[in-house]
C-alpha cells in the first residue's frame, strides 16, 4: 500500500487527506491497512471535539503521509556558512598612515 507520492504505508502514520461529501481536510493515524485490497483498504483514527472518531473504509492511495505533506509546505531553509580569514598583517611594502589628531 502506498500514499500519492509513493511513499509506502504502515500502521500507526499520522495522515491528512479530504473525506467526505464536502472534501474536508482531516488528519488521522492509519491503524488497520487491508493488504491486495485496491479501495476501501485502510482505516484511520481522527481526533474531534469530545473524542475520537473511526473512519472506516479509507483507501490508501489517497491520502498523504502528514510528515510529506508538512515537508513540501514548509519553506526550504538552506544554512549558508561563511568562512573568516583572519587578516594578515601589512607587508614591509605597504604603509600604514597613522591617524591624524585634530
């Protein structure tokens, strides 16, 4: 069993994936995967007001593991390192101007 990205399933992801009439978008933890099953082949736990709720009856294939889903909205960071030399000290060639006292 896999999600829309390819990634396989297993019992105990947390999920996201619209369900429903109206598409809602809902989180869940897959706990039952019905393996060679190619719709209907998962059940997902979702929390709402007051409890938790079953959702049986799920296929897989159209749901999407939430760490991927969190991974492509989360803005990319990239961690740029700059590197100091320390300066060297003036050769026998150059001057150095001492400052000028007013």
């Amino acid at each position: 069993m896999h999600y829309k990205n390819g990634r396989e399933a297993r019992n105990g992801d947390h999920v996201i994936g619209k369900f429903g009439f109206n598409g809602e978008v809902i989180s869940g933890v897959i706990f039952a995967i019905q393996q060679g099953s190619q719709s209907c082949n998962c059940n997902v736990q979702i929390i709402v007001p007051g409890g938790s709720y079953t959702m049986t009856c799920r296929t897989v294939g159209e749901l999407y593991n939430a760490e991927d889903a969190f991974d492509a909205i989360e803005p990319k960071i990239t961690t740029v390192t700059a590197t100091t030399e320390p300066a060297s000290p003036p050769t026998a060639t150059e001057t150095m101007t001492p400052p000028i006292a007013t």
